[in-house]
C-alpha cells in the first residue's frame, strides 16, 4: 500500500469517527506552490487544470515528496 493510500484511509477514518454532515463523491490533489492567491476582499484563487490530479496520478508524487 502506498504512503498516500496510508494517509487516505487515516483520513477516512478520522471523517468517519468525527460524524462530517457533508460526505464528498471525489478527492483532488493541488500543490501549494500551483495556486494562485489573489490579495483582494474575497481571498480568491485560481488553480490551472493542469495542476489538478486525480489520486490515482499523484501516488508517485506524493510518495517523492515524503523522501
């Protein structure tokens, strides 16, 4: 099992003991240094398509990142 589905499952866990209202259907992953934060009242950001990844795309990453 990889880091990232290690950490995943404490995740669920945790969502599961802790009662959240609001399940979710889909998990994203985003690097901080990929968002764009814009300095103005409403705190908005934007994040490229392309920076965006699937669970399944980001194992590897995820696991160099840990190293």
């Amino acid at each position: 099992m990889s880091e990232l589905n290690e950490n995943f499952e404490r995740l669920m866990e945790f969502v599961k003991q802790h009662n959240f209202h609001k399940l979710f259907s889909q998990v994203y992953f985003v690097e901080d240094k990929s968002i764009r934060r814009f300095f103005n009242p409403d705190k908005s950001a934007e994040i490229s398509h392309q920076d965006i990844f699937v669970f399944e795309n980001y194992e590897n990453r995820f696991d160099e990142i840990l190293k």
